[in-house]
C-alpha cells in the first residue's frame, strides 16, 4: 500500500472510532516518510484522544522540532497551547 492509500485507510478508521488501528496505518506511513509532520501531528492528535498524553506530548515535540528547524515559528504556536492544556492536567 502506498502512502495514500494507508491514509486514506487510517482516516477511514478515525472515522470508526478505532483509533488504536488508525494509529498502526499512520505509523506505517511514517516508516515510508520520517519527515511527514502533518502525519506526525496527526498520531499525537489521535493518542490525545485515547487520553494518553505522554504519547501525545511525545509526538507534538517532534513536530514543533521539526517546525523549528525548518524556521516554521508561527506553526508551533497551537501546539505549544496544546502542550500547555497537557502539562495541567
């Protein structure tokens, strides 16, 4: 399967409610393109919803270094917030 077409599965799942798997495609996605940030965001998204907020913090922090590196500044800011609502729970 290319990349495509396992999100287009992975979404599919999401929409299920079958979070856990959804996550599965998009890991496998990563494996193909360790750089994709908007499918990193997307994982940290979903573990957010399963409530497991170390995952989740684990994967926004991958993101925002990412943005970073590449100069990005303005797209960190709602992750940072998001990270925020995290750290007072």
């Amino acid at each position: 399967m290319d990349a495509t077409a396992l999100e287009q599965k992975a979404n599919e799942l999401v929409s299920k409610g079958q979070i856990e798997d959804a996550i599965g495609y998009y890991q496998k996605i990563l494996r193909e393109r360790p750089q994709d940030l908007r499918i990193r965001k997307t994982i940290a998204d979903q573990y957010l919803r399963l409530s497991d907020n170390g995952r989740a913090r684990r994967y926004y922090i991958e993101v925002i270094d990412g943005h970073m590196a590449k100069g990005n500044y303005r797209v960190v800011i709602p992750i940072y917030r998001t990270l925020l609502k995290l750290d007072q729970k």
